[in-house]
C-alpha cells in the first residue's frame, strides 16, 4: 500500500463545528480501518 491516510484539505467547513476541519481519505477497507483503530492506544 503506498499511503495509509491522504489529507485533501486543512480547511473544510463542517456545520456545527468552529474552525478549520481536517478533510482526510483512508486507503482500504472499513476492516483495514476498524483493524487500524483498534491499534490506537490511548494516551493517559
């Protein structure tokens, strides 16, 4: 896979929301995706 996460835009507008959004696409599956975020620990 030759990228993981492809950050299109630091600028969006999401209603709702106050400043700039991050507009990001992920490069796989909903599996690849879930299987990623599981990953992810959090930080204490």
């Amino acid at each position: 896979m030759a990228w993981r996460f492809w950050q299109h835009s630091d600028r969006g507008q999401v209603d709702g929301i106050n400043g700039p959004v991050d507009f990001n696409v992920f490069n796989g599956t909903v599996e690849e995706l879930q299987a990623f975020v599981d990953g992810i620990k959090e930080t204490p």
